[in-house]
C-alpha cells in the first residue's frame, strides 16, 4: 500500500518545479533509520500536502479490481483519506462490476460517485466495424463463426463474466 501511494508522491512531485523540502527530509530520515521506509500514515500526510498546494489533482487508477483484495479496501480508505484532506482532488477509478460493493463501502458514502457502464450495444458495433476493416483487408482472415465467437467472448468480459 505505501508503494502505491509513493508511487502516486513520486508522479506528483516529478512534475513540480522544485522537491519540498519535507519530502526530502522524511526521506532522509527514513534513510538515518536504516532505510526502512515511510509508512503509510506518513506517506499519505506527504501526498495530501503536495497535492493540495495543486489547483486541481486528478488521481486515475485503472483496474482497481485487479488489485489484490486484502490490500484493495486499506487502498480505497487511503484514496478516501486524500480526497478529505484535499477537497481539489477528483478520482478516476476503473474495475470490473462485481468490486462494486467494496467501493460503496469504501468510497462512495464519502465520495460523490458517477458510475459509468459500457453500453454492450456500442461495444458490438465496434467489434463488428474493426473485424469488417480487417476483413477488407484480408477476405479470408475470418469465418462468420469466428467472428461470432470473438463478439460473444469480448462481450461476455465486458460485462464482468
């Protein structure tokens, strides 16, 4: 979980100008204690404090739901945690449909959410337009059953089977 959220302080504060200074000396004192690392509390007041000196902060995680579980809810409280110290800062997350639940849980009791599913119609328009633009291309590159199998397959992972 630390990892994440440094990687998160890392992106931050490779785009700002100049390091604070309480970053580098947190680290540094992580180093005199012989390298063990932040931890997470220490790690989050970091990130929130970078963050908020940001007009706006956009936080995009994608595939939340491949995450492992017994660190996925630890990892939304954080993402919580930032988003209430550091009101200008929007999430982005994506996951399949069945971490649904857990992201209520964690998130959307405090988070205004917009939750946004693929319409199957849409994907299938787009599946048959693409493999028609490969067929042009090669006429003999796929049978209709092929074609089927790969739009039943895809649409059935969109959907979360």
């Amino acid at each position: 979980m630390v990892n994440k959220i440094g990687g998160l302080l890392k992106q931050v504060t490779l785009r700002a100008t100049k390091i604070p200074g309480e970053i580098k000396d947190s680290f540094e004192e992580s180093r005199m204690r012989g390298g063990q690392g932040l931890r997470l509390p220490e790690m989050l007041k970091l990130f929130v404090k970078v963050i908020s000196s940001i007009k706006r902060a956009y936080i995009c995680i994608d595939a939340v739901d491949e995450l492992l579980a017994y660190g996925r809810s630890e990892f939304l409280r954080a993402l919580r945690q930032i988003v209430q110290e550091a009101p200008n800062t929007r999430l982005f997350l994506t996951g399949r449909t069945y971490i649904r639940g857990e992201l209520e849980q964690n998130l959307t009791k405090w988070v205004p959410s917009i939750h946004i599913v693929a319409d199957p119609g849409d994907i299938a328009r787009y599946l048959s337009q693409k493999m028609d633009e490969d067929g042009d291309r090669d006429p003999g590159l796929m049978t209709e059953n092929l074609k089927n199998d790969i739009a039943k397959n895809i649409l059935e992972k969109a959907s979360g089977m």
